[in-house]
C-alpha cells in the first residue's frame, strides 16, 4: 500500500540480487546447504610438503567450498566474510583445548593480491572467526617478502624455491607480549595445497621462538 520509502540495502538488493557464494541459487548469499558443506569435524590432512605440525581443512577443495574461496578472493564477494569465518569458528572449536587461550596468525599474502582484493580474505575471516571464539585472539605477524611470485600454476618444487626465505616475521615484539601464556596457536589460511606456505610460516614463527600447534585452512586441494 503505497510507496513505501526504500533503504539503501534493499534498493541494492533490488539493482544486485543475492546468490549464493556455494552454489549460485537466488535469494540468498549463503544457503543452509553450502553452509552444511562447511560445517563438519575438520579433515585431517597430510599436504606433500610436512610443516611437521597437524594439519586440518574443513573441507575439500571442491563444490561449495571452493566456489565460496573463490568468490570472496577473485569476485569480491565480501558479504562471505562472515559465514566463512563462523565456519573457521566451528572446526576450531573442534579441536581447541577450551582451557587455554587460543590465538589465530594468518598466512600471509602478497601484497600485490591484497591490494588487488581490496584487502586480505584470509585475515578477515580469521578475525570473525576469533571474535567467536572465547579467550581467542588474532595476531598477524607473517608477510612475504617482495618478489613472491603468484602461486597458481605453480609445481612442488617451483612453490618451494618462489617461497623459500621469503616469509617473514614482521614485528619486533616479544612472543610473550604477543601471546597469552600458554597459548595454542594456530595457522589459518584459506586453502591448503602443497603445503609450501605453511612450511615457511612455521619455520618463520619457530625462528621467533612461537610454537604453532597446527594449521587449519578452508579447503585442501
């Protein structure tokens, strides 16, 4: 009955339709089915490269999940943030110890990726995810180095040599200002394919004297 005046979220959603980030059906970003997809016990999962600590992924790299990664990193689909990182949430909850502080470190990306993205997914994400969480925090403390080439395509051997020495801790600050005592802390990345980044992410946090605990990622290639 009458015109009703529109706000701007629903003259936008009239120009720009919801899909879901999963599977594409209309009239919601995120469906219960794609959601369901996300939301198991994580996989464990043994990448080719062995960071030498466990490494979990709440899903194959495959149907929902990896429309979801993709659409967030490569269509700008940012309205995913949050139900990608209640999923994180969920499989952390799994497997944390509840009577320790649980603190989250992204892998890092390249910056030319960030900018391109308008921002790094993977940390937005694992913010939502920690802000979940109780007694859970977010560090970010791991950059690459600039002349980190672009991963896809790329073999076992290429990854290796484009990120070898190449990831980095990026503050001066003490673990133990940075980190609770007795911390559980764990790698977060989005997809988990040879296993090359979360080798050298280790390797950079070891060299800060920080034990990772283990990794968890969106999907495993």
């Amino acid at each position: 009955m009458g015109d009703t005046p529109r706000g701007p979220g629903e003259l936008l959603d009239l120009l720009l339709p919801h899909s879901c980030g999963g599977c594409g059906r209309a009239g919601t970003a995120w469906c219960a089915d794609c959601a369901a997809a996300l939301s198991g016990p994580p996989l464990r999962i043994r990448p080719r490269a062995d960071p030498g600590v466990p490494c979990w992924a709440l899903a194959a790299y495959r149907g929902a999940p990896r429309a979801a990664v993709l659409a967030v990193k490569e269509h700008f689909r940012r309205d995913l943030t949050k139900p990608l990182g209640v999923a994180m949430a969920r499989g952390l909850d799994h497997l944390r110890d509840t009577a320790r502080p649980l603190v989250l470190v992204p892998a890092p990306t390249r910056r030319a990726a960030a900018r391109a993205r308008g921002g790094d997914p993977v940390t937005r994400s694992a913010i939502v995810a920690a802000s979940w969480l109780p007694g859970c925090r977010l560090v970010r403390m791991l950059r690459m180095r600039p002349g980190v080439r672009d991963s896809v395509g790329l073999g076992h051997s290429d990854r290796q040599h484009n990120l070898r020495g190449r990831i980095i801790v990026a503050t001066t600050r003490p673990p133990g200002v940075l980190f609770p005592a007795n911390a559980e802390v764990v790698l977060i990345d989005d997809v988990l394919t040879t296993g090359v980044t979360m080798c050298e992410s280790v390797r950079a946090l070891a060299e800060a004297d920080v034990t990772v605990r283990a990794v968890l990622v969106t999907c495993a290639a």
